[in-house]
C-alpha cells in the first residue's frame, strides 16, 4: 500500500483519512520545531513500513521520529533532485513512485514557467 497526504498553505478542511493520526503526528513533530525556529517551510516526510514491523506502537513513534529528525543536523543538498537521489539510497520504493503520489514533490516554481 502507498498512501499520500497534504496540506495547502491555506490548511486543510477535511480529516487526513488516508493517514489520519499519523498524518498528524508528523505533522506536529514538523511544526513544533518551525515554531521554535520561527519559519515556514514545505516538508514531505518519508515513513517506509516493511515486513520486520510486527508490532505496531502508533503514532507516538511518527511523532517522535519527526521531533528527532528536525533536531538532527541537517543533510544538504543543493537541489531536491540531488535530496531524491540520496534518499533513495535509503527508501526500498523507488523514488518516482513517491513523486508520482505527492502533490508537493510535484509541485512547479514560478520559474519553470
């Protein structure tokens, strides 16, 4: 299974069904840390569930990964096609099966048109 949850810069208006307490809970983990920063951003967060994950502990573990990972030191990368090819180093889907589902890692700037 592949799910996809997003939220426009003018929020959202319905429940995150597809991911629901998980949607959030990265979510909370991601602001919690832009807050303290006093910035804005766009973030995609990649959770990859494979067959060694017999018992599930819920969201509290989403939460908290997203916490640690924005208190990690940042790896940078000078583009977001330079950020995909290292993350899949890491990721067992292939990355454009990631693009293909996101709406953000899809998204233009304004000087590509």
């Amino acid at each position: 299974m592949f799910f996809a949850e997003f939220e426009p810069f003018e929020g959202r208006t319905k429940y995150a069904e597809l991911e629901g307490g998980g949607y959030y809970a990265g979510r909370l983990g991601v602001i919690e840390a832009l807050h303290s920063m006093r910035r804005q951003c766009r973030a995609v967060i990649f959770r990859e569930i494979g067959e060694g994950y017999t018992v599930p502990v819920g969201v509290w573990e989403v939460r908290e990964n997203a916490r640690n990972a924005m208190k990690s030191r940042p790896t940078k990368c000078s583009s977001l096609q330079e950020a995909l090819q290292l993350l899949a180093t890491r990721l067992k889907r292939p990355i454009p099966a990631y693009v293909a589902k996101s709406r953000v890692l899809g998204q233009k700037k304004m000087t590509d048109y």
